[in-house]
C-alpha cells in the first residue's frame, strides 16, 4: 500500500505570510487613490487622503528590512506632500496616473518576493524608481538622501523576516511582462515640454 505524504512547503508559506499583510495595506492604498484621488485629481485636497496608508506601508516595508522598497513609498510620499499643498492644480492628472502604475509595479514587487532586490524584482523596481525621478523633476523637488534611514532601524535579532523562496518557485527573469509604467515616460516628458514656464 503506496501512502500518500503532503509534503509542505515553509518556505514558500512564510513568504506568503510576509506578503499578505503588505499586500493588503497596498489594496487599501489604490483603492483611496482609485475612489478618492483620481475623482478630482487637480484638486491639491484629494492628495491628503492617500498620506497614512503611504506611511504605514513604508513602515511596514521598513521594518522588514525592504530598504528599497520602503524608499520607493518615502520619495511617492514626497511627491503626493508636494501635490497636496498646491502642485495638484497644474500636475494632479498626470501624477494620478503615474501614482497609480507605480503603485501596480510595486504589488507585482511584493508578490514576488516582498524582501528581494533581485531578478525579477530588480526590474520591476529599477522601472518604478525612473518614473519617481521623472516626477520629482517634474515637480521641481530636490532628490531624497538615500543614505538618511526612512524609519529607526530595528534590531536585525527582534526580527522574522522571512527567507527568499526557493528557486523551484521563483520568477524567471526572462519570462516577466514588461513594465506595466514604462509606457508614461513618453507622456511624462511631453507633458513638461508643454507645460508652460511659471510666472516669476
């Protein structure tokens, strides 16, 4: 009699479970941005909403030991602070489309491998953190410190991060669809062009 053993996978199963919290806190986010942002994008206001769930995801990244992912969620903070105090009027309709493929590039990130920088999320990331450049330029903003930590780091030994899923189940690099935000940096450079000089 051949018995029949299930056979689990920890690792795979920890990654999940590192996932599912960031994940959900990312819905959230492009649902506020969905239902309350894209409704009147020009107006700096609607900016405001999106703010705590922006922080408590760069937090949360943070404090899993996703630097560049966390820093990815500090600098779209940065631009959506800029669009709430006034830069909304010429450049919320732009930034809301941008803002909300930046948003998708870093959901497929997470569903990769929420603590990698490698492969797969390498790509996904390097598109994602061209598209933030393009925006902060747009908008006139100094670049961020990368070398001022987002958040107070944590003891590495209060943490359980969780280990790289194996290779059985990772992404091949060549098979990912291209970048879902790489279409907007035509538009993104156009509509700076176009824009008009501001008055001194």
């Amino acid at each position: 009699m051949i018995s029949h053993r299930i056979v689990d996978h920890p690792l795979e199963d920890a990654a999940d479970a590192t996932a599912h919290p960031l994940l959900s806190i990312l819905r959230r986010l492009q649902y506020t941005l969905a239902a309350q942002v894209d409704a009147a994008p020009e107006r700096p206001e609607s900016w405001k909403s999106p703010r705590s769930d922006l922080q408590a995801l760069q937090n949360s990244l943070a404090m899993r030991n996703w630097a560049r992912g966390a820093q990815v969620l500090a600098r779209l903070d940065r631009i959506v602070d800029v669009l709430s105090t006034g830069a909304a009027e010429s450049y919320g309709e732009l930034a809301s489309e941008v803002c909300t493929e930046i948003l998708t590039g870093l959901g497929h990130a997470l569903e990769l491998d929420p603590t990698g920088d490698d492969g797969p999320v390498a790509v996904v990331l390097r598109s994602t953190e061209e598209h933030l450049t393009q925006m902060e330029t747009l908008l006139g903003m100094e670049p961020l410190n990368v070398a001022q930590p987002v958040v107070a780091p944590i003891p590495a030994a209060s943490l359980k991060v969780s280990p790289t899923v194996p290779a059985t189940g990772a992404v091949d690099a060549g098979t990912i669809q291209p970048d879902p935000i790489s279409t907007l940096a035509l538009e993104l450079a156009e509509w700076r062009e176009s824009e008009p000089p501001a008055p001194v």
